[in-house]
C-alpha cells in the first residue's frame, strides 16, 4: 500500500515539476527575448541562472564578443 501512495504522490510532483520547468523557461528567455516580458517577469528572469546563459549562447552565436 506504501508503494501504491508513493505512486501518486511522485506522479504530481511530476506534475508540478513540469509547469515550474515551464515557467523558468518562459522567463529565462529561452524561447523568446526577455524583453517582450512584462517588467514583473523580467525582474524575475534576472534572479535566474539560466536566463544569464541563454544570454551568454545569445551572444556567442550570433557573433558578439564582449571584452573581457
């Protein structure tokens, strides 16, 4: 029965992973520029890590250097 519990309750952290995975990648920029978000959500994107690297990969391929 232990087992059969566990079941349900990984199925909707899954779950509840999945939409937080999907809210980090809408505000980190990932499938569209932060800047078309509104002020609230790009505050946020600045507190995260993976905004910064989407940026980062941004840059590099599109040609850009930043002097170090």
């Amino acid at each position: 029965m232990m087992i059969s519990a566990l079941g349900l309750v990984t199925r909707d952290i899954n779950m509840l992973l999945g939409i937080a995975e999907m809210l980090v990648f809408m505000m980190s920029g990932a499938n569209f520029p932060v800047e078309r978000l509104p002020v609230i959500f790009r505050w946020v994107s600045l507190i995260l890590p993976l905004s910064h690297s989407v940026k980062s990969i941004r840059y590099t391929l599109s040609g850009f250097y930043a002097k170090a």
